[in-house]
C-alpha cells in the first residue's frame, strides 16, 4: 500500500581537512564542522538503515547540506583545491546485488550532493510513510465492524494532509535534482568510462533514475490524496454490501477513474525509468541482464531492487483496475455495454493481483524488519484487493442483469472501449536549494565591490 518504504544509502567516511587544500587557511573551522556534520548524518542513516525507532536523517541532513553547498563553491571558485582525486563512499540502496551491497568509491562532489538530495527525498517519503502507519487502522476484526470516531476521522484527515504535502515536497527534490544535478554526474562517469572498481554506476544515479522517483512519489501523493477524497465515505465502503448504489456523498466516479488512471500511467512510466543505463549493460554481466517474460519479477544483479520492482508492478495495475472501475460505473448511465466491457477489465486486473504469480512473489516483500508488521500491512493490503475485487463483481452482476433485461445492449470488446486521458491533482513542490553555511571568499570580495561601486551612486551635481 503506498507510500514505499524506502531504504536509505548510507555513506562511507570523509574528511574534508584530508580531502581538500586549504591555502589562506580560511576555512579550517568550517571543514572542520561539515565533517561533524556529515559524520553525524553517516551515523542517522545506519541507525536508519538498520531500523532502529525514531531514527531519522532530515534533521541531521539539514545542517549538512548548507555545509556542502559552501564548500562546493569554494571549489568552483578555486578557494579550496583537491590534493588528489577525490573519492565520495556511498553504499547504495536502490540497487540488487547477489551478495552484500558494496560501498561504492564516487568520483566527483556533485555524486555527493546527488546522493545527499537523493537522502533528502528518500527521508521525506518515508516520513509520510510513518505518519500513515501511525493512523488508526478500521478494518474489521472477528465480524465485529469497528466504531469510526469522530476523533479517529479527523486524526485520519490531518494525517493523509501532511502525508500528501511531505510526498508532494519529495517528489519536487526529485525533480529538481532531476533536472539540476543529474547532468553533472556524466563527467564523472566519462572519466570511469561508466565503472566503479568492478561494480556499475548504481540504478539510482542513472540519467531518467531521480525522473523516475518523482514519478513514484506523486504517485503515492495522488493515492493518499485519493484516500482523503474517500474518506467520508469510509462506513458505506467497509461495511455496507458491495455494488449499487453509490452513496450521496460518494466522489464523482469520472473524476475517481480518471485520478486513478494518472497514478497507473506515473508508476508505469517510473518503471521503465528505472533501469541499467543501456551504455552499462556489459557483456561480462550479460547472462545476468538477460530479461525473464514481461509477467515475471526477478532480482538482477545491479539492477533496481525487487522489492521496489514489484511494488511498481503491483500499484500500478492495481490503480489501472480502480480506474476502469469507476469509469465502468460512469459509464452505466450512458451505455451499459460499455460500463460492462470496462467493468469485467477491472475485475481481470483484480483477479490477476488475487491469482497470478505477482501476488505469491509478493508475499515474500519484507518491507522492515519487524515480520509481524509486515506480515499486518501484507493482510491489509490483500484485503484492500479482496473488498475492491468482490466490489466490482458486485457491480458487474447487477449492470449485467439490467442489460439484460431492459437495454440489450451489446458489449463491445475492451479494444473497442474510448479510455479518457487521465488527471492529475496538482504536481509536485517546487524546490529551492538551502542558503550556503558560510560565504566563499570570491563571494565576499564580489559583493564588497558591488557596496563600493553603489557607494558613490545618488551623489547629483
């Protein structure tokens, strides 16, 4: 169920004193505290990456950022010079390998401020992710229906708010680096003629990879949006009899079909973002990279990881059944033989998540490690697919017997059915770059020009 769990890359250690040349020995201190500062974030993430509650790297990442910004400047404006060929540990976290994940030497500080932003987003999603674990759950128990607070509906509320805004902010980091940061990486991986060691550059650093992610995450935004749009009719959905009527307060079905048929197209289009550079596909690992039937799931050694594989494959059929779904319903009052051909689609969509193989391999996902957590969020989601599943029988069945008996409609072949564009909700948060730590020299001098040349302005004679 979105949002992903995301794993964290953790970084190896760095010494910027070590690293980098000094020459006025103006930045002593300041090489000093982004070293801390990074150590501390180091430290955040294995706790992270371990799973140890509370854990988190946002607060940590946000004084290491200004830091690194600072001293990326320095560089480019020759205040600071490499005494040798810089190396940048990271080990990556979006990326299958057979054995142990290895720690990855990376050639340039731009790889470093790529995977800190990479950080930056994979924290805020998972943010989101604990907030929407911690909302009440209402599914039934022993065929008892749950009581729905007023209080538990409002907490649900502010919670599906604050997960949506989180995922909305991620996905603009995302998109930003995408954009930004992406480009800078090329040099570095020219010049190691696109290896590291014996390893691949990871999938995440891959051209279309932070395109991708961002996919992911508006995705899950869109979901979670999609969930507050149903909430107030939770009760009607969990414990009235599947099928017709909708309730009066129930969200347009058009509107809910096209929303859903956005989501499917973003996590589809992440999947196939998401991939071995095509220029990094070697023949020495070609027996590896050879591709199984398009039905089937298996872990490649350096591809994306399986887990995240799976989870594209599984949300984005399943958003492709609620769509057709509720564009079936829509349709009912305007052609039943269409409501019905888009209607028995959704239900294939479903039986295929409730029969096929996807949903055995999904039963092995571990997406922490508390295994009866996991064993809970696999129940829930299976449930989720069952209610939608018997949902669209329900409307089926009773859309067929009114064909039937009244409109004689013929029901067209699915091919034959006009499918509407989807809808977006809104896009993602525009993402702006935090303020350096501490001004460059060449920043200071270029301002104190700018004061002196100001100084003498307004003095009319």
């Amino acid at each position: 169920m979105a949002p992903y769990l995301f794993p964290y890359p953790v970084p190896g250690s760095v010494t910027f004193s070590t690293l980098l040349l000094d020459r006025s020995g103006t930045y002593t201190t300041q090489l000093a505290e982004a070293t801390v500062a990074r150590t501390r974030l180091q430290a955040a993430l294995k706790a992270a990456a371990d799973g140890q509650p509370g854990s988190s790297a946002l607060a940590v990442l946000e004084v290491y950022h200004p830091y690194l910004l600072a001293i990326m400047s320095c560089i480019d404006g020759d205040d600071l010079l490499y005494k040798g060929d810089p190396v940048f540990p990271w080990r990556p976290a979006l990326t299958s390998y057979h054995l142990s994940t290895p720690t990855l030497s990376l050639p340039t500080i731009q790889v470093e401020h790529y995977f800190v932003l990479l950080v930056h987003t994979i924290a805020l999603a998972n943010y989101a992710h604990s907030i929407l674990d911690g909302l009440p759950q209402f599914e039934a128990k022993g065929g008892q229906a749950p009581i729905i607070t007023k209080e538990d509906e409002q907490k649900t509320s502010a919670g599906l708010t604050r997960a949506v805004d989180l995922l909305s902010q991620a996905a603009g980091i995302a998109e930003y680096t995408a954009e930004n940061i992406t480009p800078q990486l090329d040099a570095g991986r020219t010049t190691t003629g696109g290896r590291l060691g014996k390893y691949r550059w990871p999938v995440e650093t891959g051209g279309e990879a932070m395109t991708g992610l961002s996919m992911i995450l508006l995705a899950d935004a869109h979901v979670t949006a999609i969930r507050k749009l149903l909430l107030p009719i939770l009760s009607h959905t969990l414990f009235a009899p599947p099928g017709p009527p909708l309730p009066a307060s129930h969200p347009s079905p058009s509107l809910l079909g096209k929303l859903y048929l956005h989501v499917s197209n973003l996590y589809s289009s992440a999947s196939s973002l998401l991939v071995i550079p095509t220029n990094q596909q070697s023949n020495s690992s070609g027996s590896l990279l050879r591709r199984k039937k398009s039905d089937e799931i298996d872990s490649i050694d350096e591809d994306l990881i399986v887990e995240l594989k799976r989870y594209l494959k599984k949300e984005a059929k399943l958003s492709k059944g609620l769509s057709y779904k509720y564009l079936g319903i829509d349709e009912a009052s305007k052609s039943l033989g269409q409501s019905l051909a888009l209607l028995q689609e959704s239900g294939r969509c479903l039986e295929d998540l409730k029969d096929s193989k996807l949903e055995s391999k999904m039963k092995g996902l571990n997406f922490n490690k508390d295994k009866k957590k996991a064993e809970a969020v696999r129940n829930l989601r299976q449930s989720r697919i069952d209610r939608e599943y018997y949902s669209v029988q329900a409307w089926l069945q009773a859309n067929k017997k009114l064909n039937d008996t009244v409109n004689f409609e013929r029901v067209p072949p699915f091919q034959e059915v006009v499918i509407p564009p989807g809808r977006p909700i809104f896009s993602a948060k525009k993402y702006t770059l935090p303020k350096l730590k501490f001004a460059p020299s060449h920043i200071e001098e270029e301002e104190e020009k700018q004061e002196a040349e100001y100084a003498g302005r307004g003095n009319y004679f």
